[in-house]
C-alpha cells in the first residue's frame, strides 16, 4: 500500500481500517493526489475514482459542480481548473448497504495543497453508509486540503455521512459541499474534529424536497492555535421537509464560529438549531451565528444557543466526591461532547470515544 505503519496508525485514528477485520462494503483511499485503493464489497454499490466515471457516464459530468458552483469561491475554481482527484460513489436502485463504505484522503508530503472533488449518488429507495476520514502524516507540519463534494440523495433514499478531521496544527482546510434530498430522502451529515488545525472553513448546504429530513451534528474541539469557521444549512422547498442542526463545541483557547441557516419555504416545514459552547481558557472564544429565514407562513423555525464557562457548581460537586480539580473539570468536558452519533458502526464509535477522552484530559493541560 506504500503506507508505514505510522501512516496506518493515522489511518486508524479516522476510522479506516486496513487489516480487513472491520466489515466495510467498500474503500477508497488517496494518498496527496496518488489514489491507493478503490474497490467494492457489496454488488448493490458503485465506488470509481472520479475522472474514471465521468469517462465511463456522460450524465455524470451534469452532475459535477452542480450543487456547488464552479465559481462558488477561489477554492471551488482551483478544483476546477485541477484533473480531477477524488472518488464517484453510487448506491444502485434499491440496495440496502448496511455496512459502510470507508474513504480516506492522506497528505503525505510537506506543504501539500490537496485537491479533491467527490460525487455521491443514493438512487431511490436505496441505503448507504461512509465515514471519511481526512489526516496527515505524523511528521507533517503544514499543508492544506481544498475539497468539493456533492450528494444527490434519490426519493426515498437515505445517507448517513461521518467525517473526522485529524490533521496537522498548521494545515489549512476548505471543505465545499451540498445536498439534494428528493421526496422522503435523508441526509444524516456528522462534523467531528478534536484536534488542532489551523484553519477549517466548512458550510454545506442542504436543499431538502418534501418530506425529506436533513439532520447535521458537528462536534468540534479547539485547541490554543486553531481557527474553525463551521456551519451547516438547510432550505426546505416543498411542504413537510425538515432540517435539523446540532452542534457542540469546546474552545480551550481556539477560536470557534459555529453558524446555522435554515429557510422555510413552503407548508408544514419545520426546523430547528442547537449551539453549545463551553469556554475552558479567556484566550479562546465561541461565537454562535444562528440566522432563520421564513418564506411561507407555514414554516416552523427555532434555535437555541448557549456559550459559557464550566459552572463551578459542577465543579465543587465532583471535588465533594473525591476528585481534584483537573480530573472533575476532564469529567465534565468529556461528558459534553459524548454525543451519540447515530448510524455509527460500534467500532467507529468506539475510536471516536478514545479521541473525546484524549480532548478531555487535554483540556486541563
């Protein structure tokens, strides 16, 4: 796989597994701009690398900058004007992957500017599963990863989408990406970042049919030095859709921007926001930007948000029952950001607990 095991180990910390133990349906994985591995496991499942399928379907390149203009920002025109890098995955009419589909993109070299553009199609009535993992090399210190996806999620369709962020503390990131559920289709999108960057821009943006749901979690961990600017939104067009956005975040001297967007515009749509910040050092800040916007009187729209310090009832509570100060207050963040992600397979889960306790006790340091 020309990978060393310290860039396997990295692998692992994103959920992809390389041994084959862990049941997947499919991989791919690209390491800087070199893909290393594009294979399926299920028959009802279609994973190519880009350029490969808008060679082999014409209708594919309608498909490519589609939801996410060419033209959108300066990053969305690099990856433009870039071959195209990045992986085409199709679940066929009907199938129902219950295991998920594991992809990861790699820098490998210093000061690397990765550029990746990913299409996802969930035809009708189908299921699918991914978790996609984005990471460095452990003696990488700068780089950046510009990347567009976009998921076309077919009536009655339903895609549960992971991502987890581990990269380098002076790697910049500029994720670009949207959705478009038809009728009745789902889009589960979970955020989880909980090591340092120095930059990651991310908005996508769902455009949701009737009686389809978009739900978006984002569970985000700052340390001293990085910038996240991250956000999601949903415009729901036809009657009955819903959006859902939850985020968490913990700044412990980074900063955080957590915004959220939800249009209604159409009968009995409805949709809701949470923001929770908790702030561990004066150095870092939250700054939660909900904004709702309602075209039609039959719209339903709410958010919540709320940014604060531990409560130092909390704190003397667990110090009543025997535990010193740096161990309640690592109890406490840990319990904040142990969000239940649905959809997850156990093993992921698991991986994603081990990085919330390594936050956790790096919040009292």
């Amino acid at each position: 796989m020309k990978l060393s095991k310290s860039d396997i180990q990295k692998l692992q910390r994103v959920g992809y597994d390389s041994t084959g133990d862990i049941p997947r349906a499919g991989t791919f994985l690209t390491k800087d701009h070199e893909i290393l591995s594009s294979e399926r496991k299920d028959a009802g499942l279609e994973i190519l690398p880009l350029k490969v399928a808008l060679e082999k379907y014409s209708w594919v390149e309608n498909l490519a900058f589609g939801l996410v203009p060419d033209e959108k920002d300066n990053y969305t025109k690099q990856i433009a004007s870039h071959p195209p890098v990045g992986y085409f995955i199709r679940a066929f009419p009907g199938a129902k992957i219950t295991q998920p589909v594991q992809s990861c993109f790699f820098i490998k070299t210093d000061r690397f500017s990765q550029m990746i553009h990913n299409i996802i199609v969930v035809e009708p009535n189908s299921e699918l599963h991914i978790i996609t993992g984005c990471t460095t090399a452990a003696y990488i210190k700068q780089g950046s990863h510009i990347g567009v996806t976009e998921f076309y999620i077919g009536e009655n369709a339903k895609l549960s989408y992971t991502m987890i962020h581990d990269w380098a503390p002076q790697v910049q990131v500029f994720p670009r990406s949207a959705a478009l559920l038809e009728a009745s289709g789902t889009f589960i999108s979970n955020y989880i970042a909980l090591t340092a960057a120095e930059l990651v821009q991310a908005y996508p943006m769902a455009t949701v049919k009737k009686n389809g749901i978009a739900r978006f979690n984002s569970i985000i961990y700052a340390p001293q030095g990085s910038h996240f600017d991250i956000g999601a939104g949903a415009k729901l067009v036809e009657p009955e859709a819903k959006a859902e956005i939850i985020s968490r975040a913990v700044s412990s001297g980074g900063q955080i921007i957590a915004r959220g967007y939800l249009e209604g515009s159409a009968a009995n749509t409805r949709g809701h926001m949470e923001c929770n910040g908790l702030l561990l050092r004066d150095e870092g800040s939250i700054h939660a930007v909900p904004e709702l916007k309602g075209n039609f009187s039959q719209t339903d729209l709410s958010h919540e948000a709320a940014v604060g310090k531990i409560a130092d009832e909390e704190i003397h509570y667990l110090m009543t029952r025997g535990l010193d100060e740096d161990t309640a207050t690592s109890l406490i963040v840990r319990g904040f950001l142990d969000v239940r992600l649905k959809g997850l397979p156990p093993q992921l889960q698991k991986d994603i607990d081990v990085m919330i306790e390594k936050a956790s006790l790096k919040s009292t340091m």
